[in-house]
C-alpha cells in the first residue's frame, strides 16, 4: 500500500518528536504491508518561507537510513490561508516529481476565499488534494465540501477516520459521491495519532470491495508517476 499522508519526519512539525519515532513508525507502516510513505510536514506560509521549509525538511530527512523496502517521498501539507495561492514558489511544495499538491483547508465553515484560492491554485497548472476531507463533515454542510470536490481536485480521506462509526459514515457517503480517492496514515506519534492503515484496508475491503482498495492504491501510484488517477 501508499500512504498518501504522514509526519514521520523527525523533529520539523507536530510529528514525530525525534528520529527513534520516526523509525518506530516508519517500521509499524511497513508492518502494516505500507511500502511507500508521503512525508508531508505541516507547511504555513505566515511561519516561514518556502525555502526555509524545504531546508528544514530536506535536514530532517537526512537524518532517516531506510530499509530497502520501503520508501518515502516528499511533499508538505499546505495549511490554505489567504494569498497561499499566490506565494512565490509554491509549486515546491507539490510532492516530488509532480504537480500535485496536499492542501490543507481550515477547520471551519469555507467561506467564498477559500474555492476561490483554491481555483487559483488550479489556474497555476497544480493539481490540488484536500486532506482528510471527512473530517470537515462535522464542521459544515456536505453540499459545502462537495462544492470544493466537484473542482478540478483530489480527495484524501484518513485510515482512522474508518475506526468509528461518525467516520465511517462520512466516508460512505463520499464513496457515493465517487469522492474517496486516496488513504493516508496521518500519522503523528505512537500514542494518540499511531498508524493503523491496516486496519483502514481491512474496513475498507469489507464495505467497499477488495477491488476498491485496489482502486485507491493505484490512485496513489499513478499520482506518484505525475499521471490522472482513475477517478
């Protein structure tokens, strides 16, 4: 499996703390029959500049020696605030190799600014995906987020949100919508926020179909390769 969405860098955000947790959950991932981790640290454009990011980032992934099989690429979690859309080398922040990029919007009603900033996201030729779009379920209207899926994006769903019954039904009911796209871990320490993309395929097998699980997997593969997943 991909895990399209983790902190397992050591010591640059609300993540892992330091390299001995990285390593422990980059070893429960790969446990979890997970072969390649997105890192996506938190990025917020009114704590630092782009570069700034991508130097911590880069230091902090030198720290990692991976085992031969599993791998991790970059990307950031774009916190969306207003004028992101329009920040000088923004395209950086799109998972290497590709212009996709993880945007995170805030956790509260969308306002106008926010499909508008993400439609000029779209305008500079990068392909947006919205992180954990159900938790958003319990802060707004379903119509209000199926307005911002409808746009020209992808839809990132968490593998813990399938582990209780408010989630699972978010979840259903963009499944529905054809809006579950991608899985990803979301995973922050060993305590509170552990991996458990196992657990997810498992749920995900029962309510969607093996075939789905499938499905989602080859989503992550083919954006990894810079290509249209299957929508």
């Amino acid at each position: 499996m991909i895990d399209f969405h983790s902190h397992i860098l050591p010591g640059i955000d609300d993540g892992a703390s330091d390299l001995d947790t990285s390593l422990k959950l980059i070893d429960l991932l790969k446990n979890q029959n997970v072969s390649i981790i997105l890192a996506t640290p938190h990025y917020n454009a009114a704590h630092m500049s782009v570069d700034d990011f991508l130097n911590r980032r880069s230091l902090s992934f030198q720290k990692l020696a991976l085992p031969g099989d599993i791998s991790i690429k970059l990307g950031a979690e774009v916190f969306l605030t207003r004028g992101v859309d329009s920040i000088e080398g923004l395209e950086k922040l799109c998972i290497e190799n590709t212009s996709y990029i993880l945007i995170e919007p805030p956790m509260e009603p969308w306002q106008d600014w926010i499909y508008e900033s993400v439609y000029k996201i779209v305008l500079r030729g990068l392909h947006p995906i919205i992180a954990h779009v159900e938790r958003y379920m319990g802060v707004m209207s379903f119509n209000r987020i199926l307005k911002l899926l409808e746009m020209d994006v992808i839809s990132q769903i968490n593998a813990d949100s399938l582990s209780y019954f408010t989630g699972r039904r978010n979840i259903i009911k963009l499944y529905k919508e054809q809006k579950f796209h991608l899985l990803g871990s979301d995973t922050h320490n060993l305590k509170t926020r552990f991996p458990k993309m196992d657990i997810a395929a498992g749920k995900i097998t029962k309510y969607f179909g093996a075939d789905f699980l499938n499905h989602i997997d080859k989503n992550a593969a083919l954006i990894l390769s810079n290509k249209k997943p299957l929508i």
